[in-house]
C-alpha cells in the first residue's frame, strides 16, 4: 500500500470515528445532554410551580433556596425511548405551621416532542 493510499485510509476511518461518536452523544433521540438538562430542569421547575400555586395552606414560596441548595441534573441513561435525566431542584416555602428550604428530586424521560417526570418528590407541602 503507499503512503497517500495509507494516509487516506487512516483518515477515512478517523472520521468515521468521529462521525459515530457524535451520533453516539445523541443517542438516535435527537436531543442532547445538555438540551435534555435543561428541558428537565425547567419541567421540574413548573411542576413546583403548579404544587404551590394550587396549595391552599402556603403563605408564600419560592423556587429558590435561602440556604445555599442549587439546581442540578445529570444524564442517567441515553436510549430509544429518549434521554433519562435525574434532576435536583431548590424550593422553599412557608405555612402558618413551618418555614421550609428544601429541595425535590425527580426522574425524567426527554424526547424530542415530549417532557415526562417519571418519578419524584411530592412537593405538595399541605
């Protein structure tokens, strides 16, 4: 085999390489890590948000923390069905009862069409 023959080969297959890779990080879904995290993220967000809205017994509440809790998620689990995200999420709330700062933990199924919670906390303070 010469050089060039060789040296097109070599090229040839690390591209391939590289063209699978990146169609490895989608997973075949469509959507990426970082989309996936975000989208979870802010499902989970609005899931706190229609807990507290509709909870009778909540003086005030926020989808913050006062003591230092942040948002996180992490890509569980990429598959067919779509992108598995398990999420953390701050939240603090007061009743006449109790003050709280706490956090929710939830799972996520992302797809390009569609947000799905799994499973997670039941934030409903009342």
């Amino acid at each position: 085999m010469t050089y060039l023959r060789y040296r097109t080969v070599i090229l040839s297959i690390c591209c391939s390489l590289v063209v699978f890779s990146i169609a490895g990080c989608m997973g075949g879904t469509g959507v990426s890590n970082s989309e996936a995290k975000e989208r979870a993220l802010d499902a989970e967000e609005q899931h706190i948000t229609e807990q507290f809205e509709n909870a009778s017994c909540v003086e005030s509440w926020s989808p913050t923390s006062f003591v230092g809790l942040e948002k996180g998620a992490t890509v569980t689990n990429r598959t067919t069905e779509g992108v598995y995200v398990e999420v953390t999420h701050p939240y603090s709330y007061s009743t006449k009862k109790e003050e709280a700062d706490v956090e929710s933990t939830a799972r996520y199924l992302i797809t390009p069409d569609d947000v799905q919670r799994i499973h997670g906390t039941d934030v409903s303070p009342c």
